[in-house]
C-alpha cells in the first residue's frame, strides 16, 4: 500500500528524499535521480510533481523555505 510519498520501492530506488520546511508546514518531495523532476509529493506539494528541481529550487528560496536532502544525492 502506498505511504504518502509513494511506495517504498520508488523511495529506495535511488531517487532524492527532500524534507521542505516553510513556516506553516513541514513536507517531504521525491526527485528522480535522472530527469530531475519530482515525481512524488506530499499533498501540501502535489504542485510541485512534473517540475525540475532547478525550478522547484528558486521558487522555495523566493518564499524563504528550507530544502534539505535528506537522502540520495543530486548528481
């Protein structure tokens, strides 16, 4: 059964974990590791799906937001 940022398979199958803290919400993102899209989001995030992590980037940086990798790496 899915968890609410996918499946585990998806989760460990080398993609980025991003946990993104805002002032009124803490989130987690999934990008994956070769398109460097997200592809799973939490609900709060569900914008964010289909966008490069470049993009999703600038705009938390603009809205004074804090993403953290939390595991895997961005090559």
């Amino acid at each position: 059964m899915p968890t609410p940022l996918g499946t585990n398979a998806e989760a460990d199958s080398g993609n980025v974990l991003v946990r993104v803290d805002a002032t009124h919400f803490c989130a987690g993102l999934i990008i994956d590791r070769l398109d460097q899209r997200a592809i799973i989001a939490a609900p709060i995030l569900a914008w964010t799906i289909g966008r490069h992590r470049t993009e999703l980037s600038n705009y938390f940086r603009r809205k004074g937001w804090r993403a953290t990798i939390v595991r895997g790496s961005v090559p």
